[in-house]
C-alpha cells in the first residue's frame, strides 16, 4: 500500500509540477482579463507571414541540425562503441563534452576561434571577416547547435550498439564480413534508437534561444521569448508558444510508438555485458587520427582558444566582481534541483520500471515531451500557472526555477533510474519483501544500496543539466535571482570578450567539477574494490 | 576435418579453455559434453571464428585457420554453420530473410537465392512461414529456422550450441529426429554442444568430455546409423551443393 501511495505521489506530483502549467497556459490563452477571447490568437493569425518564415526557419534550422548530428554521430558511436579504435574512453569524454556545456558558451568559443582578435583575423583579417560575417546566421547557428547536440548521437549510438545481442551479430558473421553485418543488422536493430536520437536533437534544436539569439538569427523560440521579455505582452507570448508545443507534440507522437516497442525489443534480446568487437585492423590507426584531429577541432580547438581568450587576472576578477552572486547562485540551485531532480526521478523510474500503477506510460510521456519541450514553453507555463497572488511565494522565488528544472529534465533521472532497476534481479527485492520487510526498508536495505552508483550517476546528469540551463531560467527567474547563464547572456550586450570567456571558463569549470570529482572517487573506490 | 592442436583462452583473467587439444572426422558426429560453464561453448566459438585462441592452433580440413591471437581465415571463410543457444534469429528480418542472409552476402544471383530459401523452407518444413518474423512462431518453429538458415549455405561443418535445451521433451525428441535426418542426407560434420546425456547418446558417434576447459575424456558410441534415420524425398536433391 505504501509502495502505491508514494508512487502515486510522485506521479501527481509530476503532473502537477510539468502537466498543470501547460494545461493552465492554454487555457488562458483562450482568455483575455477573465473573458473568453481569440484575441490573442487573431494577432498571431495576423502575423501571419511573419510567424510562419520564423518557424519555418526554426524548422529548417532543426533539419540541418538533425541531418548533420545523425550522418556524423552515428559512425563515429560505432567507431566508439564497437570497434577496437585505441582511447575510445578519452574520445568518448572529449566529443561528449559540448553537451554538458550551454551551447551559446560553445558559440562565444567558436567566436573567439574565427571572430575579430582572434589568431585567424591577425594572419588572415579577409578570411577571418568573412567567416566571422558567415558565422552571424544560419551557418554558425547550424555548426554550433550540430557540434553541442552530436553527443546525443553518439552517446545513443554507443549505448545500443552495445546492447545488441551479440550472438545476432555472430549468426551473420558467419557468412558475411563486419561492413554486412553493421549494415544488415546491428544498424537495423538499433535503427529505433537512431531516431529518437534524431527526434531529440531535432526538437532540442527548435527551443534552443541561447544560440540564435547570440548569433543574431531570428527563430521562432526567440520571438516569444522577446514577446514575454521584452515587450512583456504575455497573452502573445503564450499564443506563440502554442505552435511549439504542437509541433513537438506532433513529432513526438509519430516517433513515441515506433521508439517504445522497437527498442523494448532490442532490450529483451541483450545478453548483459557479452559484447562483440570489430577488429579494425590497418584501418586502427587512420581511424585514430580522423576521429582525433575531429575531435580535437570540434570541440579542444573553440575551448582552448576561448581559455587563452581570458587568461588575464583582471578578466577572471571583474568576471567574479560582476557575477559572483548568480554563481553560487547556480551552484545552490543547480544542487536543490540535481538532489530533488533524483528523488522524483527514482519514484517516477521505479514506477515505470515495474508498472506499479497504470499510468506508468503516461508519465513516461509526459516526462520525455517535457524534456523536448522548449524551455521557454516550460517557463511561460510556470508562470501561467504560479503567478497569483496566494503561489507567490512559489513565483516570486528560486522556487519557481526549481520547479522549471523539475519539468524540464524529470526525463533524465527517470529513464536513468528505470536501465539502473533493471539490472538488479526483481527477485532481490521480493526476498526481502518475504522477509517482512516494508517497501521503503526494502529500498532503503537493498535497491538502493545496490543502484547507488547509477543514482550518484543520476544526480551528476541532473547537476550538470540544471546548471547549463538557460531556457527555462531566463523566463522564470525572479528578480535579482539570475543564474550564471542567464547573467552571461545579458552581460554580452556591453561586456568585453575576455570578460565573457572568463565567465564561460566559471561556468564550464563548475559545471565538471562534480564530473571530475566522481570520476576521481570511483577510480579510488575502484582501486581500493 | 577439424582439429584444435593445444588452444587455450582466457576470459578476463580466468582460463576458460586450458591446453585442449581435439580432432573432428569429416562426417563425425562429435558431441562436445559436460556441465554448464565449462567451456564447452567457448570451443565452439573457436572453431567459429568467433573468437580468437590466445594460444595453439585451428586447423580446418588441413587448414591453418586460427592461431594465438589471429585469425587466419575470418568466421565468413572457414564454410561454417551454426545454431546458436538461444538461436539469434534477427528479429527485424522474415523467415525468408533470416534465410537469405548468407546467400546475399555471398552475392548468389537471385533466382538461385529464391530457390535455395524455398528448398531449405522445404527441408525443414516450414513452407507456410516464409513471411512470417522470428516472433511469430513457436519454440520449435523457430528452431527450425535456425537450422535452416544454417544450413542455406550447405556448410561443411555444423556447430550446434545447446539448440534443444530450452524445448519440451515431446519437441526435443522430434527436432533430434530432424538434426539426425539432415546429417544423414546433406553429410556435414556434424559438432554438437549440450550436458543432457540423452542428446548426447542420441546424437553423437563419439562424445568428448569437456571439464573446466580441459578435456577430461572421449568416448566412442555406437550412434545411430543411417539407415534407422527415414530420409524424406525433399532432402535428397540438396546433397552435394556447395556456395
């Protein structure tokens, strides 16, 4: 009983903290001064043309992205996550880095590679001018979102390519070589996977504010976000988001049903831990050096220069004169919501995980449409919802952008919890059951004992997702309780460029040093084990 | 002929095949048997290509194919068929397909593709299934295919790891009967892998002991001969074809 109860919680809690704001936005969207009206609408309707180029340039923008991520990350998650290519490990950190950092920090970097006082425009200024004029528009904004969201891939790519059941792929080594095998059948059976990484990348790539609006290119996401901020007109803000949310909506509910019984599927023919791995052969060390030198320009070449870019003192003591409180700011908040982020998500997993409760299917969707909903959406939402006098101290606190990371990423923990569940053996938990145990010393004695790696995995994803966040916090944030990557992004307007590197550097380091620290002390556990 | 001249693996550390040395007549049949874990799948692989020897050698028919840390003929080369435990059927092709596999990667001209997946679908008697996906069909269907689709590219030497372990008795004794038919009629070096004493006294002419991954002992067995097998008519014409 209490194992329903608590689980039952959390999933009301979940829709009360990510289904009600939606729900109450378009409702009021339809209300204008407590009247029903299409007022809003009408002016959408009207501007027409105009809403329809931005979304269409958002689409298009989402397509580029998808098509390059998926071309270049799924090759290189096979390179990585079946082949015998040396330091796959360190390739792996290296080309997932740019996820756990807010893409328009990856944009300053790049700016700072082809931009003007860069070491490009001192050796070549008419090149550097001409990139750095390229770089300002739809090309920037398409390597930029392609070079941060191509982890996805590759991590997903990774992830199922070694979940295949490796006799599968023995059956066809037997009469076909490895280019056959990848082709016909790992590709094929992992083929569900590819498309929800491309379903991801795409709609994370249509909510996506930071970039565009550093890079000057004006998308849908970007014109609500200047209704709600800058013109405050917050019934045309709401109006305009609605498209969004359909537009996901939409796709995801073309994508949902292929994704969830296909890869159910390919999750039943695993063999836990057996893998089979490609001999790369001559090709070993080609391979190296492409991956490497991609690697290496992709990602090392915007960060490093962006490092030399504010490696002055007095960059990094005006960075921290200037924005010292949204840090720890960050920090505290990124802390809450990673720690409260793996408590819901551990109920919300366990129930999906062994379908306590019927509406476990419900909040699966609800937490991946959430997920893929752009933070701006999430946000007006919230404010929809909260922004009355009797929730004001929801509203007029951090507690609304708790709440925002909640909505936005209780996807993370959740699929994380439920792949950590199932790999411990149901009927551990039923042993102690028979012993008499209660559900919560059963989780307390034995799940979570034995899942806590996975869930200190789990709050590192949460810490580092609420961290970079930028979407949701822009809109929420009550006054004078901005976080770091919302106060970088204003301070771009008037701040120098090493004062904006010295703030990217902040940013980065604090985002990995949990990162590090974890990876330190599960070397050191490792080695003591 | 197949021979293992001292081939040892480790797994992590943990020697799971130690100094086994083995020799398969052509047209044997060799029942590989003892308890779980020994190492008896491990050997199958070998011979497979499957996996690499860390030390010793593998020789097919004469062949160097496999020696310490190399393969010298890769598993598509060495003319091997196989059933898998838990039979690896790929479940996002057809019957048909599942069939065809082997023929399309040896870029066999499509009609003769057609013809040979409906002379195996024939041969195992699974004609109405074609089209049908690997999860369609019962335990013993599916076995069939395996065999089938092992069999599709008339390999000169069968590998069957445990195929019958997971089936009721009724259908284990049918399929045995089936495994014995086809050695009979196509002739292939049959190398079978199990820990029922049944199926190795039915199965195998000679079985071999395997013990944590040494072989413990062989022995010869009278096996069963040729003529208590009933060959069926659609068997008969698949002797002798080679891909």
């Amino acid at each position: 009983m209490e194992k329903r109860l608590t689980l039952a919680a959390a999933a009301a809690l979940l829709a009360v903290i990510g289904f009600l704001p939606l729900l109450t936005m378009v409702t009021n969207s339809f209300f204008v001064d407590g009247l029903f009206s299409l007022k809003a609408y009408q002016a959408l309707w009207d501007s027409g043309r105009q809403q329809l180029v931005l979304m269409g340039q958002s689409v298009l923008l989402s397509l580029y992205v998808t098509f390059l991520a998926t071309v270049v990350g799924v090759p290189l998650g096979v390179l990585l996550g079946k082949t015998d290519l040396p330091f796959r490990l360190t390739l792996t950190v290296l080309l997932t880095l740019p996820l756990l950092i807010p893409p328009y920090v990856i944009a300053v970097a790049w700016f700072a590679v082809l931009g003007s006082g860069s070491w490009i425009s001192s050796l070549a200024p008419e090149t550097s001018k001409y990139l750095s004029t390229a770089y300002f528009g739809p090309y920037g904004c398409t390597g930029v979102l392609f070079t941060t969201f191509v982890p996805i891939v590759i991590l997903l790519t990774i992830a199922y390519v070694g979940a295949v059941n490796p006799r599968l792929e023995d059956a066809g080594r037997l009469v076909s070589r490895w280019p056959g095998v990848l082709r016909r059948i790992t590709l094929p059976l992992i083929a569900p996977a590819i498309l929800f990484a491309a379903v991801l990348v795409f709609l994370l790539t249509l909510g996506e504010v930071g970039v565009p609006t550093y890079l000057r290119y004006p998308v849908y996401p970007v014109e609500t976000l200047t209704q709600f901020a800058a013109f405050y007109n917050f019934s045309a803000a709401t109006a305009a988001v609605i498209p969004l949310l359909v537009v996901t909506l939409v796709v995801l509910a073309l994508e949902y049903p292929i994704l969830h019984n296909q890869v159910s599927e390919l999750r039943t023919v695993t063999f836990g831990g057996m893998r089979t791995q490609i001999k790369l052969g001559r090709w070993r060390l080609p391979l190296l050096g492409i991956v490497s030198v991609w690697g290496l320009v992709t990602v090392a070449l915007p960060l490093a220069v962006l490092i030399a870019q504010s490696s002055s003192l007095s960059a990094y003591a005006d960075a921290f004169a200037r924005a010292s409180d949204s840090i720890l700011r960050s920090l505290v908040f990124a802390i809450v919501g990673a720690s409260l982020l793996t408590l819901l998500g551990f109920f919300c997993g366990y129930l999906i995980h062994n379908r306590t409760l019927p509406v476990w299917r419900g909040i699966d969707a609800l937490t991946l449409f959430l997920f893929t909903l752009p933070g701006t959406v999430v946000g007006i939402g919230l404010i929809s919802l909260w922004n009355r006098p009797i929730s004001n101290f929801i509203y007029g606190t951090p507690a609304i952008i708790i709440l925002g990371y909640l909505a936005q990423y209780a996807v993370l923990p959740t699929r994380m919890t439920s792949t950590i569940l199932d790999r411990i053996p149901r009927s551990l938990e039923q042993a102690a059951q028979l012993c008499g145990t209660s559900w919560f010393t059963t989780l307390r004695h034995i799940v979570v004992p034995l899942a806590r790696r996975g869930l200190i995995a789990v709050w590192i994803i949460g810490y580092v997702f609420c961290l970079r966040d930028l979407g949701v916090s822009i809109v929420v944030y009550p006054p004078g309780s901005d976080t770091l990557p919302v106060r970088i992004l204003t301070l771009m307007a008037n701040g120098t460029p090493s004062l904006i590197a010295a703030l990217c550097v902040i940013l980065i380091v604090v985002t990995l040093l949990p990162v590090g620290a974890v990876a330190l002390w599960s070397g050191r556990d490792r080695i003591g084990a | 002929m197949i021979e293992m001249r001292a081939v040892s693996k480790d797994y992590n550390g943990r020697r799971v095949i130690d100094n086994v040395s083995l020799k398969v007549e052509t047209g044997e049949r060799v029942v590989l048997f003892g308890p779980s874990g020994c190492g008896k799948s491990t050997v199958l692989h070998l011979i497979g290509g499957l996996v690499i020897p860390d030390s010793g050698e593998i020789l097919i028919d004469e062949e160097l194919v496999a020696r310490a840390y190399r393969n010298l003929r890769e598993p598509e080369q060495r003319g091997i068929g196989m059933v898998f435990q838990d039979l690896a059927l790929w479940p996002h092709m057809t019957v048909g397909e599942n069939i065809e596999f082997g023929l399309k990667a040896k870029r066999i001209p499509y009609e003769q593709r057609a013809q040979r997946v409906r002379e195996m679908i024939d041969l195992v008697r699974l004609g109405d299934y074609l089209k049908a996906r690997p999860g369609e069909l019962s335990g013993g269907q599916q076995q069939r295919v395996a065999l089938a689709r092992a069999l599709a590219l008339a390999p000169r030497i069968l590998l069957m790891d445990e195929p019958l372990s997971t089936l009721d008795d009724e259908l284990n004794n049918q399929l045995r009967e089936e495994i014995l038919r086809l050695h009979s009629d196509l002739g292939f070096t049959l190398v079978y892998v199990t820990h029922s004493r049944v199926e190795a006294k039915e199965l195998g002419t000679r079985t071999i002991h395997i013990r944590q991954g040494r072989v413990e002992q062989e022995n010869a067995l009278r096996g069963r001969s040729r003529e208590d097998i009933h060959e069926p008519p659609a068997a008969s014409c698949l002797r002798d074809r080679h891909y």
